[in-house]
C-alpha cells in the first residue's frame, strides 16, 4: 500500500521537458510504504469518507489536456503537489495518467476521469487518469471540512496550488494504491540485506528498549548487498533523526525559485507539444513545508515508537517503473517532477 505521495515534476528528455521560454510547473510526490510485523502485511491509513473508492460512470466532458495547440515555437496517503511560476497568470491546465503495473488503486481524489487497464491488451495494471484539472492560486469552490490534521497541513503549505476539477477543488491531487510489492531490505540476523536491483537511501533502523534508543543509518545501501547492522545508543534520537532526514529529503533550490525564474533565451527549447507528458522523474527533493508536513505525520511512527522499525527512501526510478506516473501540461510550461517514496516496516524483532 502507497500511504501518501505529493508529485512536483516529471522529465522525459531536457529536449522534451522544456519548450521555447515555458514556465516551470514543479510537481512533488511523496507518499511512505507501510508494512508490520515479520511477515511484512501491508497497513492501510484513515481517510476521509469523501474521497472516491469507485470509478465514476461516463465521461466529465472535458477537453484532454493533451489535446491542446503544440507550442508552434512562438512562445499511506498519496498526494501530489502542484508549483508554478506566475508567468503566464493563474488557471494552469494540467493532466495526470497514474499507471500501477502490478496493483490498483483503491482510494483517490479528485473525481477520475478514466479507470482502465494499463495495457491495451488487457494484461495485468491498471491507469487512473484525470484529463483536464486546473491548477489555480484560490480554491474555486470551498473544499471538504475534514478533521485529518494532514489534510489542513497540506492545505496551508505556502505556494502549492489549488488543483480544481468540476465542483471538487483541494490543495494536492491524491491515491492510494494497493499493491503485492514487499520490501526490499529486510534484518537477516547481525546484517542488513537489499535484496533490490537498486540502491536504496537514507536508511535508518530504530530499535527503542525502555529509555534506550539504538540506531543505525545508512546514506545508501547498494543492490543485491549485505552489511553489518551496528545499533549504536542515540540520545533524542527523534530529534536528531528528524534533523538527518529532513536534510536529506531537502530539494537543491527552494519555491521561491519560481519567482525569480525568468525567460532566458539561450535555455529555449522549441515545440513543445502538450500530448506528449512528462514521465520520469528527475530526483526526490522536496520544499521545506513538505518535509515539515511529512516529518509531523510520520514522526512518532518513524522514529518513537518501541521495538524496532526499518525505514528507508526508494529509488526515484524504483517508482517511476512501478507507478508510471505522465503529467501532461499546456505549451506555455514545462513538467518538473520530484517523487520521494519512502519504505516504513514495523513491529521488526531482532535475533
């Protein structure tokens, strides 16, 4: 199960990604994986009853995103989030393909356009796709009253845009998706081993006895690799472990870039064309709000609670084959996309 994912930008290719002075629209995705107990079950999170469980009958009437002019060279929640440069005002058009090669989604929000297979032939996956939100500065129409505190914290992160569709307007674009994937790394007795094909990240395990709190970190653990595990006591260990992790989850450059983002002609890229999305993710950074609202959801169960929790950030890529995620905009933007995916399995006991 994917619990939460907030999506900031997508690339296909620098020549694909960028059209002749278009504005960056900066998606981040990040969403934590949980698991418990020695047989790694899946762990599903409250949600508001609001949000969609079934497939709408018919169609919204709307024109796909994709469909709109090319650029003619004349200028345990997932949750995505939306920036853009105000450039070219407010009302960005934008669409969002979600593929699940091996699960389906079971809760989402807003209202979907299209629940279909993945594969034209029928074969396993499927694809939730919204053709035509629109990504604007002020709500359109009052959102739900909740009393999720991660939904009011994701309403009030500085600068994420409104993402509007019909009569449903909320500050993130969310899906859950349930899945047969298991973890990669697990605790094979005095070693920890990735069973992966790639490396995985920031790796942190937490094992809290009484007052005494042992951990071990890792900034990566490559493939297919075993290590010792060296649980060393840590003092504020939350503390300390939400300043480690935040640092490394920070994105290179902060939202206020894309305010001082301005045209410059030598980084032009001509015609580009809105049917063709965005549909690889270019790194895991994410804005300090962000980081902020997943480290106050997530905290307690990442770092304080008793026994032992394993926790660690998946390869970009990792996701990008798993969840093929396409983010199609106008001609007057280009896709930037971050996806964070991070791994939490509890309730580990130690030999």
């Amino acid at each position: 199960m994917i619990a939460l994912w907030v999506a900031a930008g997508l690339l296909v290719s620098p020549t694909q990604a960028k059209s002749w002075c278009a504005a960056p629209l900066v998606v981040h995705e990040w969403g934590v994986q949980v698991f418990r107990g020695p047989d790694a079950q899946p762990v599903d999170m409250d949600l508001p009853p609001w949000f969609h469980r079934r497939a709408s009958v018919g169609s919204f009437g709307v024109t796909p995103v994709r469909s709109l002019p090319a650029d003619g060279g004349e200028r345990e929640i997932p949750v995505l989030q939306f920036y853009a440069s105000r450039l070219y005002g407010d009302g960005v058009p934008v669409a969002v393909e979600l593929g699940l090669i091996d699960g389906r989604p079971s809760v989402w929000y807003p209202r979907e356009d299209r629940l279909l297979p993945a594969r034209p032939d029928g074969d396993a996956g499927v694809q939730l796709a919204w053709d035509a939100l629109s990504l604007t500065v002020q709500a359109r129409v009052e959102p739900q009253a909740t009393t999720l505190p991660w939904i009011g914290e994701l309403r009030e992160v500085p600068q994420a845009l409104w993402v509007n569709r019909g009569g449903q307007s909320e500050r993130f674009l969310f899906y859950e998706a349930q899945t047969r994937a298991q973890p990669t790394v697990r605790i094979e007795g005095d070693r920890l081993v990735n069973d992966g094909s790639r490396s995985v990240h920031d790796l942190i395990v937490v094992s809290r006895s009484g007052d005494v709190v042992r951990v071990d970190q890792h900034s990566v653990l490559p493939s297919d690799s075993h290590v010792a595990l060296d649980l060393e006591p840590m003092d504020d260990a939350a503390a300390a472990l939400r300043l480690w992790l935040a640092a490394a989850l920070a994105a290179d450059e902060g939202v206020e870039a894309l305010d001082e983002w301005s045209m410059d002609m030598d980084d032009c890229v001509m015609m580009r064309d809105p049917a063709v999305p965005v549909g690889r993710s270019e790194g895991h950074g994410l804005y300090p709000e962000e980081i902020d609202a997943l480290l106050n959801l997530w905290q307690a169960r990442f770092f304080e609670q008793r026994g032992t929790v394993l926790l660690y950030r998946e390869d970009p890529a990792v996701l990008d084959a798993a969840a093929p995620l396409s983010v199609y905009t106008d001609m007057h933007h280009f896709v930037r996309m971050s996806r964070t995916g991070l791994v939490l399995w509890e309730g580990l006991v130690l030999e």
